[in-house]
C-alpha cells in the first residue's frame, strides 16, 4: 500500500510515515484526518480502498499512470 499510495500522490505527500502499535491496529490519517481506521470498520484494508478514500476525503487526484 506504501507503494501505490507513493507513486499516485507523490506530488501532493510532502512525508509519509508508518508507526508500528500493537493490538492489530492499523489507521492511515492525512492531515489530521482519519482516512481509514481497521478499529472503525473492523477489517483490514481492500486493495485499493486507502488510494480510493484519499482522493474523497481529500480531494487530489492521483498522478497519471504510465501504460
């Protein structure tokens, strides 16, 4: 997820961090606002859905893929 979150949003990160906890939680926020929170929804992440939820909740659009 680091990944595709880096190569979509690259231009609009100025850092991104990953904070290791323990109990299994997993939360991804942006700007102080929580994009995805596995505590809230009860399940992990589908492929996709953080890239997904950062453009809605934020409102940027991901940098054109290459084909």
């Amino acid at each position: 997820m680091t990944g595709e979150l880096l190569s979509l949003f690259t231009p609009s990160l100025r850092t991104l961090k990953l904070i290791p906890s323990s109990g299994g939680r997993f939360e991804v926020l942006a700007n102080d606002v929580v994009i995805f929170s596995k505590k809230a929804v009860g399940r992990h992440a589908e492929p996709g859905e953080v890239a997904r939820l950062m453009q809605e909740k934020l409102g940027i659009r991901p940098m054109p893929t290459e084909e």
